[in-house]
C-alpha cells in the first residue's frame, strides 16, 4: 500500500499577505518548504507544473508561488492542502500603490506610481491596464489571472468554488482567525506547526490588515473614482464577504476559539519580541503576558 504524501501549497496573490505566509511555512517546514518560480515575473504555472515539481522533489512538504495559478491538481498520491489569501480590493490597491512607490524598479508601475497620486495612479491602471484593477482576486480564481473580459456572476461562481473547496481559505483583513483556523485543520496531518507570526512586508507597521469604512474610503479615492471603483469590483467585494462566511463557519468548528484566538495572538506577541531583541540592545522588546486560561466547565 502507497501511503499519501501530504503537501500545503500556498498560491499567492500579490499584496494579499503573501510575504508573511511564506516566512511561516519556510520557518515551520525548513528544508521541506521550496519556493516555485517560472522563468520570468508574468510567469504562469499550472496544475501540471505543481505535479512535476513535487514528483521531482519527493521531500517537499510545502510549496509557495506567485506564479502558480488554480485549478489546483488532481492526484491520487498527494493530498494538497491549497491556501489563498483574498483582501479587500480597495486596501489591495492601496497597498499595490505604496508597494510600487517604495520600489527602486524601472518598471512602468513603479514610475507611475513614483509620479502620480494614489488617486490618480488608479485612474491612470483604469485607463490603460484594467487587469490590475478589475475583480483582480475573482480572475485569478476563476480564469487562472487571464484577463480577457470583465468578470461575471459565472465567474464569481466559480471562484465560489474555489474557496469552498479551499483547504485553508484566508482573509487578510481577518488574518488572525484565518491562521488559527487553518492550524486546527491541519493538526491531525501537520501536529506540530504553529502559525504564528511577524507581519513582513506591510504598508502600515503594527496594523497590517486596516478595515477602513466606506467614508473613509470615498474620502481618500474621491467620490467619483469611489464609486468607479466599487462597480468594478463587484464580484471581488461579494466573493470576499462570501469568504468571510466561510471562514466564520470554520471557525465556529474550532474549540474554544475566542481562548484559541487570543493564545494565538499571545504568540505573535511574543514571536514579534524575540524577532525585535535579536535585532539589537537597541531594540526594546518587552514579553507579552499570557492570556489567562479559563478551565473546563469554569
């Protein structure tokens, strides 16, 4: 009898957290954790990719990628535990504008963005690279990130299906209580990861995950481009709170979870101190206290 092989495969999606979820999984799976990578940034693997590479890689347990795209594969041999992280589309694009702005690259968005406004940068991707700001998350679910028209109900459906059939669906704006729920659903396969973290890579330090209210939104893009931008990312907002959804009935499963959740955050806590001491004296850094366990049946 061949025994499953049991591999978590993280698809990542550019400014969704990504960069943290893979400084977990190498830390927890160490040599057993690869990054896969096409040749080229608009790279673009598939299911087939994925096989090969784990059929080349017998001892690799955990895979992330930029460049790999759903339908996740089929194999009788492997049982694939899939994550993908989704985000609210106006913080995305947020993000994707202060991301560009930082970078030294020469690249057209880079220099867009060095040149132009938040609210003028999105204009200006409306105008002349809808792909990047048009159901972005919904497309790459359903259509494997190809971008050859706006995105409809059938598409919002099967990216539906996606999540529903995801292993470890996540939100960024709930990052917490997606790890949580994805380390009690891989506890009987994965027993000994934990899922704590240091958020890296982060536009806003010490709140990486902002739930900013629509005022504050009009606000900040305009009113007009607000409203432009809600309809173009009708399905990516319903899929999102869809996911919510379903992340809140996996969490429901999980025992004790408001203890859970805060013991979780308690080790993030004090993950975020032990990184800031082995920076340097110069770096105060304070142990978090334990929440308090309340005993069965008290």
């Amino acid at each position: 009898m061949v025994h499953a092989r049991y591999v978590v495969v993280h698809y990542h999606i550019f400014k969704n957290g990504g960069t943290t979820l893979e400084l977990i999984l190498e830390r927890e799976f160490s040599e057993r954790f690869a990054t896969l990578h096409g040749q080229g940034r608009d790279a673009v693997l598939d299911a087939g990719d994925l096989l090969e590479f784990l059929e080349q890689h017998p001892g690799i347990t955990a895979v992330s990628s930029h460049h790999l795209r759903y339908p996740k594969p089929e194999s009788r041999r492997m049982v694939l535990f899939d994550c993908c992280f989704l985000r609210n589309p106006l913080s995305r694009l947020r993000s994707c504008y202060e991301h560009f702005r930082r970078s030294n690259s020469s690249d057209l968005y880079s220099r867009w963005a060095r040149s132009y406004t938040p609210r003028e940068f999105v204009k200006r991707l409306i105008q002349e690279a809808p792909h990047q700001v048009s159901d972005v998350q919904v497309t790459q679910l359903a259509h494997g990130g190809v971008f050859t028209r706006p995105a409809d109900e059938q598409d919002l459906k099967c990216a539906r299906a996606v999540i529903r059939d995801m292993a470890l669906p996540g939100i960024v704006e709930m990052f917490d209580e997606s790890l949580l729920v994805a380390e009690y659903f891989l506890r009987p396969t994965f027993p000994s990861v934990r899922l704590e973290y240091v958020p890296q890579n982060v536009s806003h330090p010490g709140r990486p995950s902002p739930v900013e209210s629509p005022e504050y939104w009009e606000d900040f893009w305009g009113r007009d481009l607000y409203d432009q931008l809600l309809r173009l990312n009708r399905m990516d907002l319903e899929l999102l709170a869809q996911t919510n959804q379903e992340l809140l009935r996996r969490l429901d499963r999980v025992p004790r979870a408001a203890e859970g959740l805060a013991d979780f955050r308690w080790r993030c806590a004090r993950l975020a101190a032990v990184s800031a001491a082995s920076e340097g004296p110069s770096i105060a850094a304070t142990e978090p206290v334990r929440p308090l366990r309340v005993a069965a049946g008290g």
